[in-house]
C-alpha cells in the first residue's frame, strides 16, 4: 500500500537530529545542538515532535540507531523536516550525506541547519551544501591524520595507541602506567594461577568474589563484572608482561611489567594447549578430552550403568554401532595414569642422572633450542635486508609483500617451536613429582591440566574383564 504524501499543513513536523562527535575539538554538547534546533524551529514555525541523539558517535559512520530512526519518521510521514546543529552533524561520509538528502527530497522532506542556514531549494544553496558537506567530509579526514599521528607517535615512545584503563595499572601523564596497588598483584597472581592448571573459570569466580573488577573498554559484563570472554581478552593482551599492541603485532612498551618473561611464555604455552579443552574446563571428570577409544573416535564421560558409576563411552559404538563395548571405567583409567606416571618419573630421573654422568668430557649434541633461535636470528636478518631492498633497490611492492609475509609466517612457526621447546623442557620433572606427591590432595581441574601437559592422549582398547590402556606421552 502507498505511503500518503506529506501532510498539508501550515507548522510542519520537526524531529531535532543531534549528534556529539568523539573528537575533542568538534565536540558540542547535546544541550547546546537542541537549544539551537528549537530556536530554529520556533523562528521557522515547525513543531517539534521528536528530539533523537547519537551521544559519542563518530560521524564517518552511518550505522547509527538515532539517525537511522530520524530516516524512518520521515519516510513513515510521521515528521517532515530534520533539522541539524550544523550540516556536518548527519554525516561525515560524501556518499551518505548524498544517499540520504536524495532519499529525503525523493519523499518531499526537507533537512535544515540551525546555524548554517541555506535555501536548498535554489541550485546555488544545493552548491553551498555541497561545499559545507565537503568541508565536513574534509575536517573528518584531517581528524582521522591527527589520530593516526597520535597513535604512531604514542606507539613509537612505547605507549599503548589509545588511552583506555589497564587492569593491573594506573596511570598519570608524568609516571605513565604504573602496577595498582591491588590490582596488580591480583593480575599477576591470576598468570600464575592459570599457568599451575586453574581453569578460567574457576578464576573468574574467584575474581568476582574479589574487590577487583575489570577495567573499561574490555568487552564486561553490564553488570561490571568478570567474565571468562572479558578475562581472556584482558591475559592475552600482554601488557601485563610489558608489551603494547599495534595493528595486530605486540611490541615492548615503556611501563613495567608485572610478571617475567618466563611466566609469560608459560602463560602462552598453557593458552596453546588448552585452547582446544575449553569445553572441558569446567568437568568433573579428571581426563576429559584425553579419552580416544582405538576405533579413532573420542570417549565422554559420564555417570553410565545401573550403577551410575563415572565412565567414559565410545560415542561411535553407541550411537552408530560400529564395534561392540565402548566403556571404560574411570577408575581403571586413573590406576593406568598413575602407574605411568611413577614410570615416566623414574625414566626421567634416571635418564637424567646418566646425562650429568656422562657430561664431564663428553661431547654434546646441537641444543634443539639454539638451533631455533638461530633460525629466528637468520629469519630477521632476511626481513632487514628486505625492508632495505624495498627502500634502495626498488623492488616491486608485490614481491615485498609476498617475501614479507612468507619470512613473518616462518618466523611466528619458528617462535611457537621454540616456546614449546623451552617451557616442556623441564615440564616433565616440574610437574611428574608433584602430581604423585599431591594427587590426594589437587582438584580434579589442577590435576587434569599438568596431565594435559605430559599426556597427549589415551587410547582405549574396551573389553571384558578390562579394557586394554596406552597412554601416549608429550615427545
């Protein structure tokens, strides 16, 4: 059904249009922008029927609630004029700016300036407009060139390249970001506590049921506090290991961390592993996601039998059929695990008492970790000479980019190695002993993740009297 034509009637509809932009210097209060939009109504003879804000709002964009239902009410005939504090106020955008005065002239609407007034009916006001539109379009590019020269300059002196709150620091324009007295030390205990196998959710509750909340700016929840999305966000940024993040690469910063760089590595290492155990953080089971049965499908865990006793099922041969059996006792499964444990201990002892025997005049093998650390050496070499080649020799910028990216790929492979080499290499004496020593003691989610970090899986073969166990270890 068509929409009627615009009402004819002598006081048309206005609907004050106001927007504060996020530069400091273009920034009008909201109160001032409908002080004038009412004064300019009661000159033009207009009832004011609505009064919508985008308080904050940058206006290079045009995904914005207020001026989107601005739209609707006059292409719904319930106002026919939108009147701005300036013309730049609806828009920033060449483009949107266009769209939409076509969209409102093509209903008969109008939009009007308070303070810049111009007939638009005439060819010379549209030009005017037109020339104001631009200058807006202009001053929005001007302001995004400040932006990215604050930001280089902040990131060049070790700065982060805005200036939202830090959980763990506060900050002064003479000491920069400095460690929260509280907070802090919280922060730094939370990489710790994760790094010994504290699931994220089990640090969560213990944040929440503590003093310290997350600061702005990291995606919380409305009710300010913790949550395991704003937690993640808040550990992987790095700043609390010292680094600042640009455009995507983490670069050393002027503040001074709050953990070492060991705690750090350890803190990635962890994230690496268990990314793929999220949905297992939470279990009560002690190996959740470690369980594979020998037909190549994963056994989960659960209360099953007449007995509701903890077991873990083969989902294929349940539910799909494709061999008999499939359960497994989890007590079976925990007396497997722990026998192999005492053996690795003592392998490990041993192969280690043999070593420091044999040292004395003998000669070692190449360290596989200086081995990577000369590939990192050899990778950043190969980047510097072509970053010079692109400034002296001119070489074209599609083969730049694409050794550019080849030598930044085998760079990050080459450091995940190394840090897998440097961190397990005294995990299996770290953490061997104390989970034989403490095992009566750890929470199933401690005890899970030192597992995670020695045992890759285990395989179970089911059957009757007992299923066959082999417990594959981390090389």
């Amino acid at each position: 059904m068509p929409k009627p034509a615009l009402r004819p009637t002598t006081r048309l509809r206005a609907v004050l249009y106001l927007r504060q932009s996020t530069f400091r210097e273009e920034s009008i209060s909201l109160e001032l922008q409908e002080h004038a939009g009412r004064e300019h109504c009661n000159q033009q003879g207009y009832d004011v029927v609505a009064v919508l804000a985008d308080p904050g709002v940058s206006g290079r964009t045009w995904n914005r609630p207020a001026v989107q239902q601005a739209m609707k009410m006059i292409e719904d005939r319930e106002a026919d004029v939108i009147v701005l504090w300036k013309w730049s106020r609806l828009s920033r955008s060449r483009l949107d700016w266009a769209v939409a005065a076509d969209r409102i002239e093509t209903l008969g609407g109008r939009i009007e300036s308070a303070t810049e007034p111009i007939d638009t009916t005439t060819s010379t006001g549209r030009f005017a407009r037109g020339m104001l539109t631009e200058f807006a379009a202009f001053e929005s590019e001007r302001i995004g060139d400040v932006w990215r020269e604050t930001h280089q300059r902040r990131v060049a002196n070790g700065l982060p390249a805005n200036g939202k709150p830090r959980f763990g620091y506060t900050y002064s324009r003479d000491t920069g970001f400095t460690m929260h007295p509280v907070d802090g030390p919280v922060l730094a205990d939370t990489y710790r506590r994760y790094i010994a196998g504290e699931s994220v959710y089990s640090l969560v509750a213990w944040l929440n049921a503590g003093p310290t909340r997350p600061a702005s700016g990291y995606g919380s929840k409305s009710d300010g506090l913790w949550s395991d999305r704003t937690l993640r966000r808040v550990m992987d940024s790095g700043f609390a290991a010292g680094f600042i993040t640009s455009r995507g690469e983490r670069l050393p910063g002027a503040h001074e961390a709050l953990i070492t760089e060991s705690e750090w590595e350890a803190y990635l290492e962890a994230r690496d592993r268990r990314r793929v155990y999220r949905r297992t953080e939470r279990s009560e089971y002690l190996l959740s996601g470690l369980v594979w049965c020998a037909c190549g499908s994963k056994m989960h865990a659960g209360q099953f039998g007449s007995s509701r006793t903890p077991k873990y099922r083969c989902k294929d041969a349940h539910e799909k059929r494709t061999h008999t059996g499939g359960y497994v006792s989890e007590t079976v499964l925990e007396e497997e695990v722990r026998r192999w444990l005492a053996d690795r201990e003592h392998r490990v002892r041993r192969a280690t008492t043999e070593a420091l025997e044999r040292r004395a005049g003998t000669r070692v093998g190449p360290d596989p970790a200086d081995t990577l650390r000369a590939q990192l050496r050899d990778l950043e070499a190969k980047q510097e000479r072509l970053a010079e080649r692109l400034i002296t020799d001119g070489i074209p910028q599609a083969t730049y980019a694409r050794l550019r990216d080849r030598y930044t790929a085998e760079h990050d492979a080459v450091t995940r190695e190394l840090r897998t080499v440097e961190v397990r290499r005294t995990a299996p004496i770290r953490v061997l002993p104390v989970l034989l020593e403490r095992w009566g003691d750890l929470l199933v989610h401690e005890k899970r993740e030192a597992l995670r970090s020695i045992i890759d899986r285990v395989v179970v073969t089911p059957g009757r009297p007992r299923s066959s166990v082999e417990i594959r270890g981390r090389d």
